[in-house]
C-alpha cells in the first residue's frame, strides 16, 4: 500500500504545480469534481473523468458513459474526489450521465468494493457482473420494450386458413390470439418461437398483427392468490424459529436438519413476520435446486409472487426483477448465485438455502461466495443471514463451534417420516453387470412391487467414460486435454466432459484398427440395463444431457413428482432438493470415486453427496431404504458415517483438518494461469512468486509453481501457485500488492492468469 500512497502524493503534487502556474479562469474545469468511474476492463484501478459538458455532477451509484481509449464504456460512479491522479491535460469528461439518480445506492456500492477487494478482482468487472445486461450495456432502467399484438382482423381469423401454407405464422398467430389485445414481449417471442421474426412479417403485411412500444411493465406481487397456513411446528422448529426471532440485527444462524427436516418451515415463518414488517427478503438458492417447486411453495405460503433471478430468464424479465428489488416493488427475491448483487430498498433477512452447494461459487471470471457474500451483506446491512443445509461446510461447522454463528438442529424429520435405513452391497463379492449388482436389482423389484419409486444415483453421464480397444488396450483420448473422451451411445459420440470436444464414435481403434468396446458405465449405459431388467417399468433419466432443452429438467422433475416414473436414472442433478413423494428407495451404483480422492476436502464432498441423494427416499409415510454398491466396505469412511451419520464424518474432518492446516484453519489463494505454451504459464507464476517474495515466510507459504491437475485443458497448459496462511490479513496484504504489480508485468501479457480467493477447487 505504501508505494501506491506515495505514488499517488507524487502525482498529486505535479497536479497542484501545474495547476497553479496558469490562470485559474482558464481552467474551470477544475472546479468540477473529478467522477471515479468503475469502467468493466481488466484493471484494478477505478478512472477518473470529469462530468460531462454542461451536466451537474452524477451522484456515486449513477451511469456515465465515457470514452475510453478509442471506444467508449459504460461505467458506474463510485464516488467524486477533489482531485485527479491525472495529469490536468489527460483528465476527459464523461460523454453522457445515463441515470439521473442513481441506480446503484451507497449500500450496493459498498457491498461492490468489499468484493473487489476481498477477491482481488478489477472493481469494474464485479459492477458489471452485479448488472443486468441490460444496464451494463447502458439501456435505460426503464427501457421501452417491443410488443407484438394481434389485431381486431387477427383476433377474428381463422389460423386453419393458413395453417398449410405459413405453419409459422399460424402459429405465432395462435400464440397471439391466446395472448389478447395487450401483447407479447418480443423478448419472450422469442423464446418461445426462435424464429417467429420471419412469421411476423407475413403477419404484419396482412394487417393481421401490430408492433408498436410500451413501457416495462412493473412488477405486481399482489398477483398471487392469499396465503396457505402451513402446518404446527414441530418442538425442534419451534425452538429455532424462537431462536431467529430473537435477532433483527445481524446474526449468522445455521439451520442444520436432515432433509424433510422442516428446515423449510421455519424459513417461512420467519419470512413471513419480516415481510409484514413491510421489509424484503432475499433467498439464495442453488442453481439445480431454485426449480418452480421451491418457487410455487414460497409463493401460495407467503402469498405474494416473489422476483425470481436465475440464468434462464431474457434480459428483459432480469431487468425487471432487478427493478422490482431495488424499487421495494418486490419484497421477495428469490435467486442463485448472482443474486445476492441485487439491490435491495428495505432488506429485512437473508436466507441461503443449501449453504453447502458448490454452485454458490464462482468458478470463472469473478470467483466469489455468494455464500459469504451474503454473510458480509447481512453484515454491512445490520440483518440476520440464515444458512440451512443437511449437510453444512466444514468452514460454516467451525464458525459455530467459534462461536461465531449460531447452530440450531432440527434432528428428526418433520411429519413423523422415519429416517431411511442405510446399506452397503460389497463389489466385489456381488459383482456389477453394467453397474448394476443383483442384490439392488432385487431391491428395486420389490420397492417397485410395493408401489414405490427408486431413484438410482451415477455421476457420471454419457455411456461409459472410456473407449478402449481389446486388442492393444489403446484408450481414446481428447486432443486438447490431458483426458479421456466419453462415450456418448445416444448420439453416437465421443465427448470430452472437460472443453466439450466431439468426434464420430469409431468402431475400431485408431492404433491397429481391432474392435473397441466401452468401459465403465454413465448414466446412459445404466439407463439401458435398467430398461432391459424392467422392460414394463417406465424409466427417466435426469442428466445435463437430458435436460438440455430449456423446460426440460422442470418437465422431468415434474413427472418424478407426480409419480409418473417408476425409476429415476440420473446424476447430482436429482439429488438436490427435490421432494419425490413416492420415492423409497436410493441406489447409489459407484460410490468409490472419492474414497480416496487427493483433495483435502474428498470426505467432506463424499459424505455431502451420499447424504443429500440418501435423503430423498422416504420422505413422507413409506419408510426409505439406500444401498450403496462400494468394493470397500471395509473403509472407515462407511462406519463412520452409517453410524454417526454427516455429523461425524465432519467432526472427524474437521479434527484431521486442524492437525494438517487446512482450511478452515488457515486460508487459501489461489493463482492459476493458463497458456498455449507451457513455459508461459510458468514464467508467469515464477514472476508472481519472485513479487511475493517480500511477503513470503513463515506466515504465507508459497507452494509451487506446479502443473494443474489436469496440465491441458482445451488446448492450453495450465499452472497454478498456491498461498496459504493463517492470517488472514498478511494473506490479503499479500495479495493486494501482488495484484496491480502483476497487472503491469509483461509475463502477464503471454498467459491467463486468475486469482481465486478461498478456492473450493484445487484445480
Ligand atoms: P427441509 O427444508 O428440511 O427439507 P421441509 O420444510 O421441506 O424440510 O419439510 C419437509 C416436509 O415436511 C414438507 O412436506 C413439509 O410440508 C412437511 N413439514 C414440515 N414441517 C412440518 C410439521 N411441523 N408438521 C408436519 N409436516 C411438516
Ligand atoms: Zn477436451
């Protein structure tokens, strides 16, 4: 910090001279206050302009557009200062204010800088990704949007006439009609129809449809019908939402309870005294888990619809969900990850439900937590933050122990269902045919006689993760990463899981041209033996290759719910959340994968996996079995946690942690860096750990520069340097200065390069 302070006072002064050597009239100029704009460009820097010509001041939190270079950005006023670290002749005006007040209020701001500088990251990018596009892209908040209506002819005519010659048109006609004289949203048009722009011109020239503009329309939450009561709780909820009662102010609450605990409930309960008290609520949930069940329980429970943010909305609906929060319109919001930037008129409680999911972290671009985000919020705000999980972090477990936050537990499932009986089915002495053992197949037989459902658990998707040949054993692999190509049996494919590569499936190997054959088994090949041994049972596969289409993972949740399939195939995908009322039993086929992983957090994510997809058999009156198929019974991991469940899997890791010195009992960082030449990656990270140097000791260990994991990825080398510490402020004073010095470096210049802040993947 101290160089920059003093390179800052050195520039400073040259301003002054030069400053004062003319006459003051000439510079009115200097009168203004200079604008610090965070402009979305790779530099941890914000820069200064002076308000545009002729226009008071935008206040911090409002939009100028201002040149830069040779184009010209939309960027965020952070605030105004006296003076320019510009020399006077460098300093540009703003070109346009784009928002007369501010979109972006000091809270929101705040929350912005506390980001950028936790993380490290250019404070630019994080206001671009806390926007909706929309906005980042300068669009008014209130933008007009293009509406398509029927006309009085359209409403009248009758679409069989054209349903042969123009389907299309029919078509959007139809779709016009049901939509009424008001119109649709071109924006949804097109989600709808992809290609309606043509079959509107047809529809236009026969007077058939209108065009025209209206303003966004506001957001109504007083749609929704009048709340439903929910049941009594039960003593253990009663006791946590006594609990969370007692707190307006900040406070960090861990809600840990089994799934179809009624973690849920007690949310609502809460939810529900901070919303009559005219305040807002803001729920994060995961990205698979946010799925219109959880949408429509909030909503027929609280009564009021809530602004929903997640990946699959148009620009339009974000914006306006976005408007709706920042205005008060909203006092639900209800989002993933990106959610927690939302501004908020009057926050009342934050609630992020399955604190544990991954998806709450960024692996990309700005890496954050949205589940510490929501922490440093509730701080910054004075409200309460309320984590639930069955399965919490080993970071959030110890925070209570400290502590720090409060553990509540509801230990027993509500409503009286019985916790589900769990079992391990030995490999290796029932052994696998197409990864399914005899002793599940059986399983599934009699669950499915009982009028039950089975859910049968494999992540892993696609046929088999090899293609190997069986005469000289060559194993097909991607071309641009160190990896093994999947084989995909639908579309008769080799992919690779890791840069999306895909080639033909060949019949022969591509060394000495003999037969190949899968190995292994994914979710496809499971899939396949299932329907062969329950020809006449229905089988669904829930996978992201199953559910690509957009409406396609609701669908296929939806009939699971309703009971329509009889066994549910599938990945991760299906053990979040979900509430499968028939469902009694869970096999998981290949549970090994991560009883010996090499990552510190192998057990942790292993008893996660196990527990979460375990807790959707038998939630409501049938009882619940689990067979897990495991070649090591015998491993500790399985005693420990069939018979002291989650509970003691975490204490035990958390004990084994402290003595190795992971987190959360030191931190880390990460720096990755990435390059078609392998050198430039590390001449890279050799710069980055010569500019530690200063900082590195017995308080910050630097570790490596090392080859990733996995070296290639698409094509590039990948590297990474590791940070670790038990100070946390030596680590971040660390990062601080390594940051802007390697910015400027020219081995900068030759790689990728990212700092990752509390990595939750070591590679
Ligand atoms: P979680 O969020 O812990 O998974 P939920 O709140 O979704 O649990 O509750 C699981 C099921 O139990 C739901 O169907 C819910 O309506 C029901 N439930 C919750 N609390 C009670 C209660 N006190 N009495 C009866 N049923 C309850
Ligand atoms: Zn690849």
């Amino acid at each position: 910090m101290a160089l920059v302070d003093r390179a800052g006072a050195r520039v400073r002064a040259n301003y002054v001279k030069s400053v004062s050597k003319r006459p003051i009239t000439k510079h009115r100029a200097s009168n203004d206050p200079v604008l610090k704009v965070a402009v979305a460009v790779p530099l941890s820097r914000e820069f200064d302009y002076l308000p545009p010509k002729d226009t008071p001041a935008p206040a911090p939190g409002c939009r100028v557009e201002v040149p830069f270079g040779s184009r010209r950005q939309v960027g965020v006023v952070l605030r105004l200062a006296g003076e320019s670290t510009l020399a006077p002749g460098k300093l540009r005006r703003a070109s346009a204010a784009l928002d007369a007040e501010p979109i972006l209020a000091a809270d929101d701001l705040r929350l912005i800088q506390f980001t950028a500088d936790y993380y490290h990251h250019p404070v630019g990018e994080v206001v671009a990704a806390s926007l909706p596009a929309l906005l980042r892209q300068g669009k008014p908040l209130h933008p007009q949007v293009e509406m398509i209506a029927v006309t009085a002819a359209g409403e009248a005519f009758d679409t069989a006439v054209i349903a042969g010659r123009a389907p299309k048109q029919a078509e959007l006609l139809e779709h016009l009609q049901d939509a009424g004289g008001n119109g649709v949203d071109a924006s949804l048009l097109t989600e709808l129809l992809p290609h309606w722009r043509r079959a509107v011109k047809g529809l236009l020239l026969k007077g058939l449809a209108s065009r025209f503009e209206a303003r966004a329309e506001d957001f109504d939450e007083t749609l929704a019908s009048p709340a439903e009561a929910g049941p009594t709780l039960n003593a253990d909820q009663a006791a946590a939402l006594d609990t969370l009662r007692a707190t307006d102010g900040f406070g960090v609450f861990l809600i840990e309870g089994v799934t179809g605990s009624g973690k849920t409930e007690v949310y609502l309960q809460r939810m529900q005294d901070v919303i009559a008290s005219g305040k807002q609520v803001l729920v994060l949930a995961p990205e698979i888990g946010l799925t219109p069940q959880l949408v429509t329980r909030l909503r027929s429970r609280l009564g009021i619809v809530p602004a929903v943010l997640h990946s699959g909305l148009t620009d339009n609906e974000r914006l306006a969900a976005w408007r709706a929060a920042r205005s008060g319109a909203a006092r639900l919001i209800v989002g993933t990850r990106s959610a927690i930037f939302t501004p908020l008129r009057s926050p009342g409680l934050i609630i992020v439900d399955e604190e544990h999911d991954h998806s709450f972290k960024q692996q990309e671009g700005l890496r954050y937590s949205a589940r510490d985000l929501a922490i440093v919020r509730a701080k910054q705000l004075n409200i309460p933050v309320v984590l639930g999980s069955a399965t919490p972090t080993l970071e959030v477990l110890q925070h209570c122990h400290a502590g720090n936050y409060t553990h509540l537990h509801l230990p027993q499932r509500a409503g009286g269902a019985a916790p589900p009986t769990i079992r391990l089915i030995d490999t290796t002495r029932n052994p696998a045919t197409e990864g399914l053992t005899e002793p599940l197949a059986a399983a599934i037989g009699r669950h499915l006689e009982a009028g039950g459902q089975a859910l049968i658990f494999l992540n892993r998707r696609g046929f088999a993760p090899t293609l190997i040949c069986s005469s000289c054993g060559h194993v097909a692999e991607c071309e641009r990463c160190d990896s093994r190509m999947t084989v995909h049996a639908g579309s008769r494919q080799l992919r690779c899981h890791h840069c999306g590569a895909t080639r033909p499936l060949p019949s022969t190997c591509s060394e000495c041209g003999e037969p190949v054959r899968p190995l292994g088994e994914g979710t496809e090949r499971l899939e396949e033996a299932l329907r062969a041994r329950f020809a006449a049972h229905r089988i669904m596969r829930v996978d992201s290759d199953s559910t690509q289409h957009k409406g396609a993972m609701v669908a296929a949740l939806d009939s699971a719910t309703q009971g329509d399939a009889d066994i549910l195939v599938g990945t991760q995908m299906l053990s979040k959340g979900h509430h499968f009322p028939k469902l009694t039993l869970v096999g998981i086929v290949n549970a090994d994968q991560g009883l010996f992983g090499t990552d510190f957090r192998s057990a942790e994510r292993m008893a996660q996996s196990v527990v979460q997809v375990a807790g959707r058999a038998g939630r409501e009156d049938r009882a619940g079995e689990v067979l897990i198929q495991t070649a090591f019974p015998e491993h500790r991991f399985w005693s420990t946690l069939i018979d002291g469940g989650y509970a003691r899997v975490a204490a035990e890791a958390l004990a084994e942690r402290e003595q190795t010195r992971w987190p959360p009992f030191t931190r880390l960082a990460l720096l990755r860096a990435a390059a078609h030449r392998r050198d430039d990656a590390l001449d890279l990270l050799d710069t980055a750990r010569r500019l530690l140097a200063a900082d590195a000791g017995e308080h910050l260990r630097v570790l490596g520069p090392v080859d990733a994991p996995m070296a290639r990825k698409a094509g590039r080398y990948r590297a990474q340097l590791l940070l670790q510490s038990s100070d946390r402020s030596r680590l971040h004073d660390a990062l601080a200065r390594l940051r802007p010095a390697l910015e400027q470096s020219p081995a900068a210049r030759k790689a990728r390069w990212s700092i990752d802040v509390d990595p939750i993947e070591l590679f």
